[in-house]
C-alpha cells in the first residue's frame, strides 16, 4: 500500500470506514484499548499496565461511559481524539485533551499504530489532524511525552518541528551493591510527611523543569494524608514494605536535595528517587545515591529501580558506576502552534 499522505488522508476523511474520524467512544474504546496493548506492548511500565486495566474495564461500560461522555465535559476531555480505520478496523489512534481549563496548552498522547499497519504515514496524518485540530480550537502549544528509545516516534515528533526540553530516566539493577556505606553529612537528616511543603518547593525548584509544562507540579501531590501514613506504618509493622525518607538542608532548613527510598521486603522492586536543586548537583548527587543504597544493605536483594531527571547527570552516571544501565527515558516534547 502507497505511504499515506496529508493530503491523501483529508481526501477520504469523509468516508467514515475508511481513514480518520473523531473518537467515538460507544464503539471505539474497545478496540483501542487492545490497539494500545498491542502497539506498546515493550513499553509499557506498571502505572502504565494499571491504566491499560482501567481503560479495558471503561470498555467493557461502553454504554454508561458513552452517557457521561455525552453529559461530562470532563469524560469528553478524556476521551477527545481520533482513529483511523482500515475496513472497519480502528488500526491508528491519537488523544487529544487540553490541559486545563482555558489552557493554551493541549497534550497529545496515544499516539498508536498497528504493527501490521505501521510504515505507511498513518502516524504522521493522525498527528497533522490533531495539530490542525488544536489550532482550530485556539491552542497555542502542542505538549507530548515519548521514550527515549522510540527513534521512531522522536523523528517524527522532531520533522513536525517539536522541541525535547528534557525528561526523567529509570534505572535498573538486579539488587542493591554491597558494601556501601552511609556518607557522613552533618546536613542529611531523616525527614517526615510533615515536611511536605519543603519537599514541593525542592521539585519546583527548576525553573524550566519539562514536567512543570507537562503538568505542573501540585503542592497536593507531596501532602502525606492521615490514611497513607498508617499504610505506611502498617506495611512497616507486618514487614512488607519501609519507606526512607532523607534531605540536605541548608542553614534555613531548606532542602537542597531529597531521596525517597521504598524498600520492599516481600517481593517487587525497591525504588529511589531523587530531587536536587539545580546548583546542588554536583555537590550532592553522589552522597545521596549512596546514602539511599546504603539504606537497603539489609533489605532482601530484590531488583532496584531509580528514577532521575535527565538534568542530574552526576546522579545518573554514580548510578551507572554503582552497577545499573538506563532502562528507559520518557521526555517531554512541545511545539508552538
């Protein structure tokens, strides 16, 4: 079959059962579910996998989603986008939803292929119609997230002249080293939840950070409620799982950086994850890898996952140097319209 052009698909964008049409979710979200499984099958993470699961149960609702998106702005806003259809077959996807309200900002995610479909321009006309789309809507930037190691999908992002302004990266090792120990720092000391509002303004300490324009970071997303502090003491109780939690702090108290450390007793990964000012890396990034792999010397070998900005290159390589390799990196990507 002939590459797929621009202009060849507004051509038969009329014919309903043939190339792209809006969304319909009474007899769409099925199909693109299982689309979405198959076309990232490799990339999928755990939060991924558990929104892959949600999104297949809605499907399984079709009929009462297809109410509330009839009568919710907010279920639209979800389920806005197109597909392309091959002989009655969704084989293409792409969401479109605006950031918030009376945003100029609109994000653009799924974009999804089937294999079998792939390599004919169908990724590059649903994501034109979808631009197009955001301008006719009074967007002012387009906003997505890739993976690094989709070549892919980052070329065809970069020809439509999007811009990478960085992301995070997950690294992976098989256990814990051994025989690390804890630096000594007369400034790193344990903190608690309470200290939620030092942590916010630690991670919205990058003025250019890429998450902030991908979704701003909220003070709500580091407050501890009542509920998950007794989670976490009674997974510390049973011996299921302990959270660590350790920052540097200046002459005021402020945090110059933070780890997180959740180990795990009875299965999964142990997880680290760091924040850093950013005139506070190349002092500080080592000394808190190492203390967060010293803090899980006496947990079981499990495999060990950390989760860095792609601006903390000093973090990143004393991970490498300690044994990990870079699992995958998600970046963030925006156009101006």
């Amino acid at each position: 079959m002939v590459a797929l052009t621009r202009s060849a698909a507004a051509g038969r964008r009329q014919d309903p059962l043939h190339g792209i049409r809006p969304f319909d979710v009474g007899r769409d979200l099925r199909a693109v579910s299982r689309l979405i499984a198959e076309a990232f099958a490799e990339e999928l993470d755990e939060q991924g996998e558990a929104a892959l699961r949600e999104l297949r149960l809605l499907s399984y609702m079709s009929g009462l989603v297809g109410i509330l998106y009839r009568s919710t702005g907010e279920f639209r806003n979800v389920f806005n986008g197109f597909v392309w259809v091959e002989n009655k077959r969704v084989v293409g996807n792409v969401t479109v939803q605006r950031a918030a309200s009376g945003s100029g900002r609109w994000q653009i995610a799924n974009v999804a292929v089937s294999p079998a479909w792939r390599g004919r321009g169908i990724s590059r006309a649903l994501m034109e119609h979808a631009l197009d789309y955001i301008r006719d809507m009074g967007g002012s930037w387009a906003v997505l997230q890739v993976r690094g190691e989709n070549e892919i999908a980052r070329g065809l992002y970069e020809r439509l002249r999007f811009e990478n302004m960085g992301g995070t990266s997950e690294l992976y090792a098989p256990g814990a080293p051994k025989s690390i120990t804890r630096p000594v720092l007369s400034n790193l000391q344990p903190f608690s939840p309470s200290d939620s509002n030092l942590l916010y303004d630690l991670a919205t300490s990058r003025p250019s950070a890429e998450f902030q324009w991908w979704r701003a970071v909220r003070r709500d997303d580091f407050r501890i409620p009542l509920e998950k502090r007794i989670g976490e003491l009674v997974n510390r109780l049973v011996g299921r799982q302990r959270i660590y939690r350790y920052a540097i702090r200046d002459y005021n108290s402020r945090f110059e950086g933070a780890i997180q450390v959740t180990a795990r007793c009875w299965q999964g990964e142990h997880h680290v994850r760091l924040w850093l000012r950013p005139d506070a890396q190349d002092r500080y990034a080592q000394p808190l890898i190492q203390c967060a792999l010293a803090l899980l010397q006496e947990s079981p070998r499990w495999p060990l996952r950390a989760t860095v900005s792609t601006q903390d290159e000093v973090a990143a390589q004393t991970l490498l140097d300690h044994g990990f390799s870079v699992r995958s990196t998600l970046y963030t990507m925006r156009l101006r319209l």
